[in-house]
C-alpha cells in the first residue's frame, strides 16, 4: 500500500490510469491487483461515518502469464523482477484537498475472481490441489526498477 501525505489542492483525473508494476513472485504464474483509491480525511465534521473512508476509483486484475501476450501465456521466472503494464478502468474523479491518494498492489482477489494456483499450469479452471502453493510476492520501487502509476491528471480550469 503507498499513500500520499494529505493533498493541498484538488487532483482531477480523465482517463484510463496506467499501471507500471516491477515485481516478482516465488511462483511461476500470479495475479497483479491494482487498486486507486481515495482516502477520505480521518475527520469529516459534517459526514462524521465518512472518516477515513477509502472510496475505489478504478481497479483490475492483470494475470501475470499474459505479460508478454494474450494468445501465449507463458510462466514466470521465479523471483525474477518483471515489467507488468496495464491500464484501470477510465475514471473521472475529483481527489479533494485533506484526501490521501492511495494505491494498493495485492496478488489475490479471491473471490470476486478465481484463485490462481501461483504455479503455471495449461488452464488454470483445471488446476489440481497439489497446484496451489504458497508464492511471496515483492513489488519493487527503487530507482531504475520503480513501479508507479501514470494518473491521467487534467487541469481543474
């Protein structure tokens, strides 16, 4: 999870965000959630049930073996740090001053999409249970290897 400190000015974004995720897993296939949210401040005098509420803006799921392609999914090296690209879906959206933008990388949304058995298998709905194994997954932000999200972020004029 990343935050922003709380914002100064409104942040107003049009478009699809873009998703440029570096990370590795112990496994040879894993799911990539992304997720922007906006982070309401902890205090709301007139909304006080709003405090610190975390509204989606935009969310998906990239499965790791279609990196290279969608016709050929190919395994994961292990613990091999890879370049994963995608986009959210189009949000239009106002982040106000005193909200934090936040962004949350996870590997599972089980069950709003079906478990991956973190090991490369031809169809994972075939999966068998000696498939699924336990995976670490890392997100990596050091300079030359940094993951980061491209808001597509338009005037307020």
């Amino acid at each position: 999870t990343y935050v922003t400190p709380p914002l100064t000015e409104p942040v107003r974004i049009s478009g699809a965000p873009v998703v440029n995720l570096v990370a590795s897993t112990s496994g040879t296939d894993s799911d990539w959630v992304v997720k922007l949210i906006d982070v309401f401040p902890d205090e709301v005098p007139s909304q006080p049930e709003m405090g610190g509420y975390q509204l989606g803006i935009a969310m998906d799921i990239f499965r790791g073996r279609y990196r290279e392609s969608f016709e050929t999914p190919k395994p994961i090296a292990p613990n091999t740090p890879l370049p994963y690209k995608f986009t959210l879906p189009t949000a239009n959206h106002v982040f106000l001053p005193g909200h934090r933008i936040m962004v949350q990388v996870q590997s599972s949304w089980f069950p709003l999409y079906d478990r991956n058995p973190q090991t490369f298998v031809p169809n994972i709905f075939l999966a068998k249970p000696q498939d699924y194994v336990k995976a670490t997954q890392r997100v990596y932000h050091a300079q030359g290897s940094a993951s980061f999200i491209a808001l597509p972020v338009v005037s307020m004029r």
